[in-house]
C-alpha cells in the first residue's frame, strides 16, 4: 500500500498516540483530530515537528468536511470515571461522533475503523466471548452511556455499510494498556502502577476475583493495522490478549514487579461491573494474517511501570 492520508480522531489520547505514531512511521500522512478531553498535548509531542503529521482541535460531535483515504475513528472517553462524568456527552460523542466520521468516509470514499469496545457485551453469560455473541448490557445503568452508545456506532456503521457501500471495519476492543495512560485515567492497571510507584494503597474494587484479559497496546496497535488493511468487510473483530487475570492477581503481579510496599485494600465494586471478560480471537487470527497478542503480561507491566517511573518521579 502507497503512502495515504490517514484522520484519526481520539489520536492524543493513549491508544492514538501510539497508532499514530506507528501510521508515520511507516510512511503515511496523519491527521490527528482531538478535542483534548483526555488526551493530551504531551502524548503526540514527538510527531509535531513531523512535516506528515498534523494536530487540529475538533470535537466530533460538530460536523466536519476532509479528503482522506483512510479513518479511524477512535475518539470517545474510555475509562468509566471520565465517561460517566457527563454521560450525555459521552452518548452524543459515540453516536453523533460517529454518524459525523462516517458522513466523512461516505463523502470522500475513504475506509473507516471504528474503535468498538468488548463492552458490547456488558456483563457476559458466554464465556469467552466469540463475535457472535450479542451481549447482556443493562440499557439504563451507569456504564450505559459508554455501552449502548458503542452498540449504537456499530449499528450506524453496519447500516452505513449496508445501506451506503461505506467500507467499515468494526475492532471489539479488549482492555488494552500501556505507556501514556493518563496517570489520572481511572483505569485499573495504570491505577495500580500509579498506587505502587508512590506507595499508596492499592485499591482492589470488590472482592478482586472479577476478571479482565490484557492486551499491551502494541498488540492492539498491529492488529488494528492489519484489520484496516482486510478486506472482509464490515462484521466485527475481537482485538484482545486471551489472558484472563483477576483484579487480585494484577495488584499482585504489580506489587511484585514495582517492589512496593503498598497494602492492597478493598473498595466497593462500581454498579454493573462485568465479573468476566475474555476475547475469543479466531477470528482475527484467521482474517489478520496469523495476528495474535505477542506481549506477555509480565513483559508488558513492566513497560508500563518503567514509564509511569519517569511520570510520577
Ligand atoms: P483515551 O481516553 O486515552 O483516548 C480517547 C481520546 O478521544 C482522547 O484523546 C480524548 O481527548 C478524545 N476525545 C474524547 N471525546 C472526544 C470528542 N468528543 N471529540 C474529539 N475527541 C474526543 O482512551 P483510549 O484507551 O485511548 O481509547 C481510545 C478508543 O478505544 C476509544 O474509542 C475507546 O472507547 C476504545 N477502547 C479502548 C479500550 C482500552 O482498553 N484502551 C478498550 C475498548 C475500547
Ligand atoms: N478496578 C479495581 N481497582 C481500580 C480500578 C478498577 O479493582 O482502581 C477493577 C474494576 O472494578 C474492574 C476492573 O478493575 O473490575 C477493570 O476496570 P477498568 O476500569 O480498568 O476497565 P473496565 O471495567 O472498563 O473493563
């Protein structure tokens, strides 16, 4: 594939960074598009001398107009205490958001990734989870804002596609984490690193047995890449690390690996908080050229920590 011109929306905050920084290496020109919600200046520092890339402050939720040949639409809060700050907002963001960026593609032909999200699946009764699952999400509780609204984006970009022709890709993204989470995101591996490194207690919500499967950002960024590059159309693809750990086990192996001497405490369990979640992922390894999650955990922790060292001093 030649050198394209490639919008991503959400591009400062921490998965876009790292995919934008992967689309000028190699090679192409990036539009990063972000309302600075959570992202941050600081996270596409290295690319702004960079003549193939290019910083503008949008908010999807307002129209726009551009030529490009490809998008991914990654734009949206993530992390439950920022998404559930204004939850109207972050329904308008998701839906809205989306109808804009795909409005975009129609006009100008270009394909269009949207990152979706496991949530999809709410608080799973099948266990892993395959794409054929349909979910069981509570359509009126705190983490529905985040949930329906990704539910509804999948909706409009498979009519979009259907009913348009737009070339959609659909990524289900597992919980993915890595250098550049925000050290205030909320989310539970940059909250324990986070705890470790300033020896505060690590707080385990409920009884920690609840489960997460960790993909290192890396991972994700390859397989969003190839599943841009597929040609199989629009149903959705898992992207995720098969690994299912509990939240005890994570603050242990943080604990381990920080050296610190922080107590793990006990905090209540957030309203609907899924138990399980783990990514069956045939599909992308069949559909991705043989991609799968090369980082494993204790390799991928570890980055992690040595960045949020040099964060929080
Ligand atoms: P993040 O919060 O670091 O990044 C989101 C980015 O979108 C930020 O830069 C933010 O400023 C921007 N943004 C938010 N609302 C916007 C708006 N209205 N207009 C323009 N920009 C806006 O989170 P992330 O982890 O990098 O997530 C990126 C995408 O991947 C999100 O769509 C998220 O739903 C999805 N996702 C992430 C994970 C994960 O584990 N990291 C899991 C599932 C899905
Ligand atoms: N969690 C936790 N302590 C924290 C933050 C989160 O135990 O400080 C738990 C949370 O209850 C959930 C899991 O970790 O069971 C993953 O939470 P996160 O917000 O990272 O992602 P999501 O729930 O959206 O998968």
């Amino acid at each position: 594939m030649g050198r394209q011109r490639i919008l991503v929306t959400g591009g400062a905050g921490f998965v876009g960074s790292h995919l934008c920084e992967r689309l000028v290496a190699d090679g192409h020109e990036v539009v990063c598009l972000d309302n600075f919600f959570t992202g941050t200046h600081a996270n596409v520092a290295k690319l702004r001398d960079n003549p193939r890339f290019e910083l503008f402050r949008h908010d999807v939720q307002e129209a726009l107009t551009m030529e490009v040949d490809q998008i991914f639409h990654l734009a949206c809060p993530a992390s439950p205490i920022h998404y559930q700050r204004n939850p109207v907002r972050t329904i308008r963001t998701a839906v809205e958001g989306t109808l804009n960026l795909l409005d975009v593609a129609r006009e100008c032909g270009a394909r269009i990734l949207i990152a979706s999200t496991s949530e999809v699946y709410g608080d799973p009764a099948q266990h892993p989870q395959t794409e054929a699952y349909w979910g069981n999400v509570n359509p009126i509780g705190p983490r529905a804002c985040y949930d329906e609204g990704k539910r509804c984006a999948e909706a409009l970009a498979t009519s979009y596609a259907d009913q348009y022709g737009v070339e959609v890709r659909i990524a289900r993204i597992f919980n993915t984490y890595g250098p550049r989470m925000h050290e205030n995101d909320g989310r539970v591996v940059s909250n324990f690193i986070v705890q470790a490194l300033t020896e505060k207690p690590l707080t385990v919500f409920g009884d920690g047995k609840q489960t997460r499967s960790f993909c290192y950002v890396s991972d994700l960024i390859e397989g969003f890449v190839r599943l841009m590059a597929s040609e199989h159309g629009a149903a959705p693809v898992n992207l995720g690390n098969p690994r299912e750990s509990s939240m005890l086990e994570l603050a242990t192996l943080v604990k381990q690996m920080t050296g610190s001497k922080s107590a793990i405490v006990h905090a209540p369990l957030p309203k609907d908080d899924p138990a399980r979640r783990n990514p069956d992922i045939t599909r992308a390894q069949e559909l991705l050229g043989g991609w799968t999650p090369a980082v494993p955990l204790e390799k991928g922790i570890a980055e992690t920590i040595a960045y949020f060292r040099n964060v929080v001093g």
